[in-house]
C-alpha cells in the first residue's frame, strides 16, 4: 500500500469518525413526514440515517466540526480539485451554486472563474460553514458571493437563474435528494449543468465507507427520474465521478 493511499485511507476514517449533524435519526419520526411514497425506512446505524432512496441508503451529514478536514493540506494531490475546478464548464459571467458549500473550498476560486458580472450562490443548511465563507471572502475582498441559508428538502435558490449546479461528495448526504434535486431543476436556466462529484462505488480500492460512494448507475437512475439528461462522465479524477447532466 503507497503511501498516498495510508494517508488517503486515515483522512477518510477520520471524517468518518466526525460529529454529525443535520439529518433525522429516528426513522418513525422522518417517515411521518414523509406522505409520497419514494422512501423507505430501516434502523438507522452509525453510516446510515435509516433511510433509502431508490436503493440506495442515505449516510450522515458531515458537521461543521470537519471543517477542517475540508481544507486539509494534500487535498489538491489526493483528489485533484485543481483539475476539478479547470474542468468546470463555467466562464465570466454565470450564475452558479456550490450546494454543499462547506468551507467554501470551490466557491472561492468559483468566484474568480465568474468574475464581477457574475455570481456564486454558496448553499449550506448550516449556519456554521456559512459563516466561514462569509469571513474568507471579505478576508479575500470576494464580493460575488451570495450566502444561501437551505433547508434539508429546499436549496433555496433563484428559479431559472444558474447555468451550473455543483455538488462534491455531497449529494449522497441529502436527506430528501428528491426534493432537493426538484429544486435544483427549477433553479437552472434550460441548458444549463449539474456537475456531480461522487467516489466511485465501482472501485472497491477508494478508501471510502459504502454509503459515501455512489455509482454512475445509481446517480442516473435519480437525476433522470427528474427530467435531467445524462451528458457524459469523465474519468480524470484519482478517485471520484465527474458526472455531467443538463437540464433540457
């Protein structure tokens, strides 16, 4: 085993091992919101909140105390987030959201890609990471930057306003991915991209918990059941899909 992947594999248990926050553990009282049909209830256990979504079991949320680990040094190296970013079809002057914001890790260099005459919705359900973007983008005079304050069923976004939605390991936390995604749908102009960054559950060697995977099958199988159009997956990412769907 190299050595990239010792460190790799130590950095993932740690987030694995964080405080979590941000999703239901009881599956009766989540169910009783739930009147549609399109989940499914099991006991919750330390990976899973207890519920699935067309099988495919949803884990915990990350907490805002694993802040840290998101801008962990190596990072860059480990899961190539230079040629993520390089690889995003956005340009001076696109509305975008980095859903699942954190840290703001990809809205900050995001909002330099669009410029002043264009804007990065950074949405986040929790007050917390919010609160570090705010203070690294005055600290970084970023002006471009809208802070968007989501619910666990609502992104909170403008309808028929972004050219691209970006998630990284983020969609497979999403407690109602269903309601998200509706909303997802609503906010992007026709044409417009979501870039969908998820570990590869086909690769038994990324050294990542199941339900923190996702398979390009899986991803397919949700976001065209919501009118999105499979673009492409492109394989230059170490360890992660790079998954492309518009909106028709």
């Amino acid at each position: 085993m190299s050595r990239f992947t010792v460190q790799y594999a130590t950095a993932a248990l740690a987030l694995l091992a964080l405080p979590l926050t941000g999703c239901s553990q009881d599956p009766a009282q989540t169910a009783a919101k739930d009147s549609d049909g399109f989940y499914t209830y099991t006991d919750s256990n330390y990976d899973g909140i207890g519920k699935n979504y067309m099988g495919r079991d949803i884990s915990y949320v990350m907490g805002h105390q694993g802040a840290d680990w998101l801008e962990r040094k190596g990072r860059v190296q480990e899961e190539r987030t230079d040629l993520l970013l390089a690889n995003l079809p956005i340009k001076p002057g696109d509305n975008v959201a980095d859903i699942g914001a954190g840290t703001g890790y990809f809205s900050l260099p995001m909002a330099g890609i669009v410029g002043d005459s264009g804007t990065v919705y950074s949405v986040d359900i929790q007050p917390e990471m919010l609160a570090i973007i705010e203070a690294r983008s005055n600290d970084m005079g970023i002006k471009n930057i809208t802070r968007v304050l989501a619910t666990e069923k609502d992104p909170q976004l403008p309808v028929d306003t972004l050219d691209l939605v970006l998630f990284v390991d983020a969609y497979h936390e999403f407690e109602w991915p269903r309601e998200v995604m509706t909303g997802v749908y609503n906010s992007l102009v026709s044409g417009g991209k979501v870039i969908l960054i998820e570990y590869r559950m086909e690769d038994p060697s990324v050294p990542i918990k199941r339900l923190h995977k996702m398979s390009e099958n899986q991803a397919r199988k949700e976001l065209e059941a919501l009118g999105f159009q499979f673009v492409s997956n492109l394989d230059f990412l170490p360890q992660q899909h790079f998954l492309v769907f518009e909106k028709p």
